[in-house]
C-alpha cells in the first residue's frame, strides 16, 4: 500500500527563515530563500518524524505550488504539531541548522552531516554550553531574541 505524503506551502516557517538570515548574514548570507520549498509535512508520516532538509531530487518537487517550482532547489519541511512544539529557540536553531545545510551554491546538494563541514555551529554551541545533543536542550539561547549570538569563523583545522 502506498503512503500519501503531502507538503503544504508553510509562511510561518519562510518568515523564520527571513528573520534568521537578516540577523545572521555572516553564517547563512549566501541562502536564496527564494529557492527553498518551506512545507508543513503530513500524510502517513512515521510517528518518530519531526523535520527534514531534502535537495532537489526528492518527492517534495511534485507538492510545490510555485509556477517557478523548477527553481525551488531545496525542501525544509517539518509537521506541524513539531513546529507548534518547538517553538521559541529550538524551532530557531533547527531552522538555522536545516539552512546551514544548503551548500553555499545553492545547487541542491547538502553539507555533509560531519565536524568539518559543520564546525561554525558545532564550536558556538559549544562555547554558548550547549551539548552535541543541543536537540534535546530546553536551555538554548534564543537566536531571535535581544542579543545576538557570535558566530566564530570556520574551524579549518578540525
């Protein structure tokens, strides 16, 4: 039997994005918003499923309402009941992470989950306290809030 999966055009999570990128135009300037799918989740989904960053080869392409869909690259979906759960500076940081996840070529491929690639977040969150596991923190500083994080430069030497 087939799963039926949709993806629904999410405003709320865009206007995250658009926030996210104004405050930090160092870490994640290079992201063209206008070629992510933003998308509500649902359908038949695993019930361990909260989010995901999907490239351009993926099922999300066929649920896009643009009439520019050929130039959306990227999908950052998650369900709804996550995004109302999440919401506040964990919602923040995974939207952060899912954008830092587009490769700075916006070409559809996705950084490699791995130190190298990913030590800008890892080493900030690291020297905000934050664990590996920072998921799972209901402590996070808010990426939104008054004061802004400091991001350092990328840690070639890892």
């Amino acid at each position: 039997m087939e799963r039926s999966i949709t993806y629904t055009e999410s405003k709320e999570l865009r206007l995250i994005a658009e926030q996210l990128k104004a405050r930090y135009i160092t870490v994640i300037g290079y992201v063209d918003l206008e070629r992510i799918f933003f998308a509500f989740k649902g359908g038949d989904l695993s019930e361990f499923f909260k989010y995901e960053v999907l490239g351009l080869q993926n099922e999300w392409v066929k649920h896009s309402t643009s009439t520019f869909a050929d130039v959306k690259t990227y999908c950052i979906a998650m369900t709804f009941d996550f995004f109302q759960k999440s919401s506040g500076p964990l919602l923040e940081w995974i939207m952060l992470e899912a954008l830092y996840s587009c490769t700075e070529k916006m070409n559809g491929k996705l950084r490699k989950k791995e130190v190298h690639e990913y030590s800008r977040l890892i080493t900030t969150l690291d020297d905000l306290g934050c664990s590996i596991n920072w998921r799972e923190n209901f402590h996070l500083p808010s990426l939104l809030g008054e004061e802004t994080i400091i991001f350092g430069i990328e840690d070639e030497s890892i």
